[in-house]
C-alpha cells in the first residue's frame, strides 16, 4: 500500500485513506468480512498510531511551537482511541453493541484524521525539508514494523513506546500468530 509513498505526509494520508476504506467495510458488512476488516483495522490503527506517536507527533510538536495543544489534543483522542478500540475487539463483530459502538468510534477516528490533515500535516509540508519528509516515512515504516498490533492504552510518547512497544509487539505478535493457527 505505501511503501511507495515519497515522503511522510503522503504516507500517512494514504494510511488514512486505508482507514477509512476498512471502516467503511467494517459499517458495510457482516460475518467473516466484517470481523477480518475489522482486524485489519485494528492492526494498521495500533501500528500507525504507534508511529505517529514516536516520529510525527514530535516533529509536529517542533513546526507548531507554542501551539502545542494540537499535537496534545491529538495525543488525547489516541489514548482514547486506544481504549474504544480495546474494547471492540474484545465483542463479537456481528452484535448491535459493537456495531453502534463502531459507528461511534469510526466517527471519532474520522475526526482525528481530519484534524491531523488539516492541522499537522500542513505545518509537516512546510518545516520539513524535502529530505526529513523522506527520512520520517522510513522511520514510521521502521518504527510499524516493530510496533504493537494491538492498541495498548497510555503509551502515547515516544518514551514509553519505545519502553513498552517492543515487548508488547512480541506479545501481540505471538498472539496473532496463535489466532491465526486456532482459525
């Protein structure tokens, strides 16, 4: 999917709009469909968020200066996020309150995005250079590579991620992989 993307922001944008093509199919589906979109969409929400949150977020923090609360507002609804996102995947995919919690959550994840893209990415594109937009896209594909697949609630700098990601990336790991097998 974006591997191929040049810099950044064109990576993360096509992220979201990966996101919310499976949010729609999630909203638009039953079954096996429904629950495979929606653990797709689990897994590309923890790992991209997880990216944003130890390369994007404090690049933006530095291009934004005093107005910090955009990145902090940002970091906010990812800790929230985290946690509806938790539950979710503890309900069966087919239930009405999953699904009326899902419809809430893609909202909120909808607006999240639409923040990010209107806010930070615009201030990305004009403090970066055109090499630290190339040098961010490796280090977010490098920094998913090794995150967690599933969301784990407060770790939303690049602090703790980097203290907790890397054991609860084995974890989940090992997890899908056990899933998997028992599917």
């Amino acid at each position: 999917m974006a591997e191929t993307a040049e810099n950044v922001v064109d990576l993360l944008l096509a992220q979201h709009d990966e996101i919310r093509r499976l949010a729609s199919t999630v909203e638009n589906s039953s079954g096996k469909t429904r629950k495979d979109a929606f653990d797709q969409l689990r897994e590309l929400l923890a790992v991209h968020e997880t990216a944003e949150e130890e390369v994007v977020h404090p690049f933006a923090r530095r291009a934004i200066g005093d107005d910090t609360h955009v990145v902090d507002d940002r970091l906010e609804e990812e800790n929230e996020a985290k946690g509806v996102l938790s539950e979710l995947e503890k309900m069966d995919t087919d239930s009405p309150a999953f699904m009326e919690k899902f419809s809430q959550f893609h909202k909120d994840v909808e607006a999240h995005a639409t923040h990010e893209e209107k806010e930070e990415f615009p201030r990305i594109r004009e403090d970066a250079t055109r090499e630290q937009m190339r040098g961010m896209a490796k280090a977010v594909r490098v920094a998913e590579a090794a995150a967690p697949t599933h969301p784990h609630q407060g770790t939303e700098s690049p602090a703790k991620n980097l203290a907790v990601g890397p054991i609860a990336a084995v974890a989940d790991r090992v997890r899908d992989a056990i899933g998997k097998i028992r599917s």
